[in-house]
C-alpha cells in the first residue's frame, strides 16, 4: 500500500488557477500509475486525470481537458495537478489515487487505482 498526502487546495476566484501536489510514501513511486479524482458534494467521485509510471502517457475528463496538467517527479515521489480557467463547478475535494500497476487502466470503474490520499478542498467563488 502507498500513503498519499495532498495539498495546494484552497479558494480561488472564477478564472483563476491552482497547482495541488500529491506526496506519496510506503511503495516505489515511480513504477506506479497514478491519478487525479474529485467529488463534490451529493455527487459521485468522478476523474479528473490519469498519467503512467513514466510520465509520458496521460488522460483527462473530458471537462478538464485544455484545463489541467497532470505531472509526476519521480525523484520526488510527487504527482502534480495544474489547474487553470477555474470555474465555480470545478469546487470539490479533489483526491490522488495510486495503481498498482505502472499503466492506467480506462476499463476500470477506478481506472486500476487501490489507493486514495485523504483529499484536498478546492473552492472556487468570488
């Protein structure tokens, strides 16, 4: 199992653009996929973005895409979420997920995650 600890959440204005960091520990970093999700309140959880064990292959909901960045420093045992163009409908708490396996998987409810940080809050509003 990993432990992941998120962080970068907060409020940010309509427009606005935000950077969440995922630590991760307890398992070797950089031969695991790896991804964003979010959920916002009375919804489901639902993805945000997904990268591999490499970097060099990632995917995005389709409401993020030209929005969010997602990259991973495997030195650092970090996966990043850049988020810009912020709307009001992007607020909720926005969680790291770890896989297993180095791909992600796009037949998978969970996309072949197994392991889930606590969350971070991300609020936009004016």
């Amino acid at each position: 199992q990993v432990q992941l600890i998120e962080s970068g959440g907060g409020l940010v204005q309509p427009g606005g653009s935000l950077r969440l960091s995922c630590a991760a520990s307890g398992r070797t970093f950089s031969v695991h996929a790896m991804g964003w999700f979010r959920q916002a309140p009375g919804k489901e959880r639902e993805l945000v973005a997904l990268i591999n064990w490499s970097g060099d292959s990632t995917f995005y909901a389709y409401y993020m895409e030209g929005r969010a960045t997602i990259a991973r420093d495997n030195a650092r045992n970090t996966v990043y979420l850049q988020m810009n163009s912020l709307k009001p409908e992007d607020t909720a708490v926005y969680y790291c997920a770890a896989s297993p396996r180095g791909d992600y998987d796009l037949r998978d409810h969970y996309y072949g995650m197994d392991s889930w940080g606590k969350g971070t809050l991300v609020t936009v509003s004016s």
